[in-house]
C-alpha cells in the first residue's frame, strides 16, 4: 500500500512550528584499611545556607545479622550545629580531624552494609551501602531509594597513602552511591572538590624512571613512571619499544600480584575526552590465565579491579564496580579483546539493577594490530565513541561507539588485575602522551518511542556531531524496509509535546520538537533511513543544539496516520 501524499503532508504541516530535603549528607566514608583497621570513619558535611543542629543524630549500622536493627550506633552528643559548608567527622581517634572519636580500630564490617544517617527523631537523612556484588542481605525499596544500585566494588584504603569513597563533589547527592562517589584519596573534615587539571596533557618525560607520577591517587602502588625500553624491577620487567611519542611512560601495577588501580586526582566532569598511546600484548595466555585492565572517564574505579567480564567467560565474576564508560582490554588463552563498556552505576551480572553494558569489540591478534596503538574515548550525556589506531588528534582509526546510560560524571582512572601463575609475565597497562580534556559535542537522548509493525524505530548519528564534519549522518534503525520516514529538525523542544493521537496516530505518539525543517527520506532494504547532514566549520555555532526526531510512515498500522517514532534526540554541536 503507497501511502498517499496527502498524509505526508497533513503530517508534516501539523508538527510544524506552534507558538509555544536536608542538606546534610554523609559525605565521605572509609570502612576498611591494609592494616589494622585503625584509620575508618565517617564524615558528614553541611551543604545548606544555614547551619543545623545535629544534637542525638547518629550513624547506624546494618549487616547481614540484622537489615532492619542496627548492629551498632555511633551519636552525636548535644550542643553539636554544623555549620553551613562545615564538616563533621566520626571515626577513629587516629584520623585526622575527627570530631566524635568512637574507638580506634574495626568500627566497620569490610564487607556489605548499610551505613545510615538518621536524625534525633530516628529518620533516614541519608544512606550508603557498600560492597554490593557480595549480595549478603537484600536491600529495601527504602533504601534503594536513598542509595540507588549502592557501591558495588570492593574497597581497601592502602596506608600511608589512604583512599576513601568520596562524593564527587561535596554535598553532591542523587540518592544513587554509585554515581555520587568515586575512590580518590582521603580527605577527612575537608573539602572533596579538587581543582581542575583539565585540560590535561603529560608526556612523562620530565620525571625520572621509578617514581610516582604527580596527581595520582593509587590503591596498591603508585601510577610509576618507566623507561619502557629498560628493565626496573620490580616497578616494571618486560620492556618494550618506545611509544610513537618517545620517552618516558606509565604503568599501573602491583608485582607483588592480584589488582591495582590509579586514579587522576582531579575535579569530576561529565563530557570528557581522552587520548593516549597505549601498549598491547595480544599473545594468548596459558590454559586458565588471563589479564584485564581499563582506562576510562567519568566514572570511578575500586581499589582492587576486581576482574570484569565482558566476554562472559567467567561465570560469577560480577565484583568489578567500575563506573562511567572504559576500553577494558582483556587477554586469555584465546587472545586479546578490546572492549568498549558502559559501566553505568557499576553493577555487573543480573543480580545489578543496572547492570554494564559492552558497547562494542575489536580482537587483537599478535603483530598485526597489538603493540602501541592511539586511543581515542569520548563520552557524553548519553553517547560515547572511541577509536583504535589513528591519527593523535582525529576521528579515525576502527571506531567503536554507541549510547550510554545518562548521570555519568566522574575522573580518569586505570585498573588491572590478573590470574597469572607468573606474576612476573604480566602485561599491565603502558600508557603515554595522555591526554585528558572537557568535551563539547555531545548527544542526549529523551522521550519515547511508538511501535511499527517490525519493532521501534530508533534514531543515532554517524558520531559526536562536530563542527566541520562534513560525512556527519544521522539515522533511523528499525523502520520497515522501503517505507518513508519523516524526520523533523528544530531548535527548540516542544513543551508540553505535542499530541498526535488528536490526529489519528497511536497511543502514546507525540512530538517533542518544534520543527524548522522537515525532510522525507525512504529506508532502505535493511529498514535504515540515512540523511547526511554535514555540519558547517563554524565555531560561533559550537555550543548550540540542534533537536531531530524521526517518523516512520507503516502502512501495516491500523491508525488513521500510521506512524511510529522515535525518541527525540538531542545534537550539541562542538568543535
């Protein structure tokens, strides 16, 4: 059945332009150090305008024995206000600036609990859970509702250099832990928000081999420089060729065995790109042995990195915990993958109420495409690419890129783990000339999609809409094979969308766009519908947004206007 012209245009014609809790948070926590146990606390922090008193609120404890009666309470005495922007700390009477010393050592379980503040009247003012993957006790839609997917990875802080969970700014709370801290170095009764190292780049160079490169956290040991064509054990024992920059670079590794992860002590960002040379070795490992590490953005790794599974080879693995998006390169006895992987809140497996998502693959194989290869990774609201190989500074090389779930913010960070039966073997991550700095294309997805008679149709883009990207395309997946498809381009959202059921379309379709431009454009045999949209080199416009959203015309639906949508995607273009 052709649909006829005048519905085309009726549809068009009709979506074309129309006239238009408390303030104090736990704010920084650590339950578990490499000694004795002696450095944990709590700290509360004052992010409202005017102090409050905090006489006979406490800090209560869960585990296992009990989810609903606290196995142990720690109270603030009377006559205790906390002032606006102040800090509070509970804890071991070694940490520096405690407040309200309750012991010195084991004032917390390592493994999964739930660490509640609660007011004099006994509410909930806040909540973290930790170590989540262990899944020791169910949580309460409560308290889901204050913690969200919880911390899901392990954590240790390693003395003397101590690391604790930290809100990636201070105050800054979602209800969801996962995406409110990050592992960085501890900062008991002072301020989580570190300056800006953005834009950042480091070569290495000036420092000398063995000593740890500045403006790292670390959990076991230190992100080290290295010489990487001289052996330094046990920092670093299989060299390797220089990189294409030359010089000196990085490794992230513990000889004595097990995970290490690093961590750019750096304020936080949400659209973020990153480059550097990094170090392949694709050689399959033996029967049972393998290698995993990543590199990633706007997210945060736990002290151990425990291994992740993306290839889902080994069953249970699931304590990884990392957040944002990564390239995690594992190898095995079957050869080496590169992968790209929407960590989201930093669950893992079906237990994870959300869980990571692998985006993309590439295998390596040895000497054809391992050794040291550019990588590229940029994410944003709702979108992230990367590519590997290329040129330093551009968008080639194999691409890999897809939408990520939206609330990433986060640093850099790097981790490795291994199951080796000689540790000395190990191929750790080598990284050099990195290159960290804020992005500004980005693409967001929101609002919903209807059905056509093969599925949903689903709206993308060739890539981050930069400007002077002249092959810049965008799509529509999922439509029916040879059928036209409608796309509306505008400036502006349309508030409250537009309802089309008024004109004969299905439940629930709606317009969220207030169209400037509309173009016709059939699918092709795969039910794609392309239209290139190269994007002018012009820097005025970086920064602007543009809002696209797509209709496919199926004339199997039973609607007087039968059309399927997509949701509304959301173009800010960036140099």
């Amino acid at each position: 059945m052709q649909i006829p012209r005048s519905i085309l245009a009726a549809c068009a014609a009709f979506l074309a332009p129309v006239a238009a809790q408390s303030t104090v948070v736990i704010n920084e926590l650590s339950y578990d150090d490499n000694t004795t146990d002696d450095l944990e606390f709590v700290e509360l922090f004052n992010g409202g305008t005017g102090p409050v008193d905090i006489s006979g609120w406490s800090i209560q404890l869960f585990d296992q024995r009990s989810a609903t009666t606290p196995y142990t309470v720690y109270t603030v005495p009377g006559g205790t206000t906390l002032a606006s922007g102040g800090f509070y700390v509970i804890g071991s009477g070694l940490v520096p600036n405690v407040n309200l010393a309750v012991g010195f050592s084991d004032l917390f379980e390592n493994d999964m609990e739930v660490v509640e503040l609660r007011d004099g009247a006994s509410n909930v003012v806040d909540a973290v859970c930790y170590e989540v993957n262990k899944q020791l006790f169910p949580i309460s839609a409560a308290r889901r509702a204050q913690v969200g997917e919880g911390l899901w990875g392990n954590f240790v802080s390693v003395e003397p250099t101590d690391s604790s969970w930290s809100r990636l700014r201070d105050g800054r709370d979602t209800n969801n832990n996962g995406r409110d801290f990050r592992y960085v170095s501890s900062t008991p009764g002072t301020t989580n928000n570190w300056p800006s190292l953005q834009p950042y780049l480091e070569t290495f160079d000036q420092y000398t081999p063995g000593t740890a490169a500045p403006n790292y956290g670390q959990s076991f040991k230190p992100v080290t420089v290295i010489d990487p064509t001289q052996p330094s054990a046990p920092v670093f024992v299989n060299p390797i060729p220089a990189s294409p920059q030359g010089g000196n670079a990085v490794i992230c590794w513990d000889e004595v065995g097990g995970g290490n992860a690093g961590m750019l002590v750096s304020e936080v960002s949400t659209n973020t790109v990153l480059e550097c040379y990094a170090y392949f070795d694709a050689n399959p490992e033996p029967v049972g042995e393998y290698e995993t590490w990543s590199i990633g953005i706007q997210g945060s790794v736990p002290a151990f990195y425990n291994t992740p599974d993306p290839g889902g080879r080994f069953s249970g693995f699931v304590a990884n915990g990392c957040t944002g998006v990564s390239l995690t390169y594992q190898c095995t006895d079957q050869g080496g993958v590169l992968y790209l992987i929407d960590h989201n809140d930093g669950g893992w497996g079906p237990s994870a109420v959300t869980s990571a998502t692998v985006i993309a693959s590439i295998p390596l194989q040895a000497g054809v495409n391992d050794g040291w290869q550019r990588l590229r990774l940029q994410a944003g609201s709702g979108f992230a690419e990367a590519f590997f190989g290329g040129t330093f500074g551009q968008t080639d090389g194999v691409r890999m890129a897809g939408r990520i779930a939206p609330g990433g913010e986060g640093g850099l960070y790097i981790g490795y783990r291994e199951f080796l039966v000689t540790n000395s073997t190990a191929n750790p991550p080598i990284l050099d000339f990195v290159l960290l700095r804020p992005g500004q294309p980005d693409i967001t997805f929101s609002g919903a999609t209807t059905p056509n008679t093969v599925g949903r149709p689903a709206i993308g883009a060739s890539g981050m809409p930069t400007l002077g990207n002249a092959t810049f395309t965008v799509s529509t997946a999922n439509c029916v094979p040879a059928s036209p498809t409608l796309f509306l381009f505008g400036f502006l959202p349309q508030v409250p969308p537009l309802n089309l059921e008024l004109i004969g379309a299905q439940p629930g379709s709606r317009s969220y766009v207030v169209s400037t431009v509309s173009l016709a454009i059939g699918a092709n045999a795969s039910g794609v519908a392309s239209l290139p949209l190269a994007l002018p080199n012009t820097p005025v416009f970086a920064g602007g947004q543009l809002l696209v959203q797509a209709f496919n015309v199926d004339a199997g639906l039973a609607f007087f206007v039968p059309i399927a949508q997509t949701e509304l995607m959301t173009l800010t273009l960036g140099l």
